[in-house]
C-alpha cells in the first residue's frame, strides 16, 4: 500500500513554480502547473542537472533540464532524448492546503 507523505503547502508552490523536497532521502522535483501538481525526481540522467529549476513547457506538461536541454514528461518521467530512459515518477495528492506524494 502507498504511503502518503506530505511535502508541502499548496501555498509553498505558487502556480509556474517548483520546489525541491528531500523525500527518504530522494531528491523530487514537485511542479505546479496552472494548478495541477506534478513531481518527478529532481536529477536529469544525462549529467545530474537539477530538473527542478528547470525550464516547464506548461502546454506539453514537459521540463527542461537546465544544464543540457535534456527535455522529461512530467506525467510519465520519459525523456525525449532517450527513448526508454526516464526519471521516476510520483502520484501527487492535494488534500485541503497540502501537497502530498505517494512512496
């Protein structure tokens, strides 16, 4: 059964924004999208670039990785550079005022 763990406010990621959370010891990237939060895990595979402060394509649900352009899905974590590599993904749940994800 999945665990849910909080790792935010709703209020701590404004719409267009990230923010990076340490989630038993992984670092996430959660993504608010014109109010639909998405998250995938915040290290790009072809150099370690932080996705998080990366550059998200709000219309094709998609974020660029800041270093070297490598761009991710962030519904399914699959990159358009690599088929068959993608970064893990995570279910996000809002309840009320918080940002949950399930582990």
């Amino acid at each position: 059964m999945a665990e849910l763990v909080k790792v935010a406010a709703v209020s701590d990621i404004p719409s267009g924004t990230a923010k990076v959370v340490d989630v038993k010891g992984e670092p996430v990237a959660v993504f608010n999208v014109k109010g639909k939060f998405l998250a995938i895990h915040n290290t790009c595979l072809h150099r370690g670039g932080p996705l998080g402060e990366g550059f998200v394509n709000d219309s094709e649900l998609t974020v660029e990785c800041p270093w070297h352009g490598w761009v991710y899905s962030l519904e399914s974590g699959e990159t358009t550079f690599n088929p068959g590599a993608k970064v893990k993904t995570y279910a996000v749940k809002v309840q009320g005022s918080d940002v949950f994800l399930e582990i």
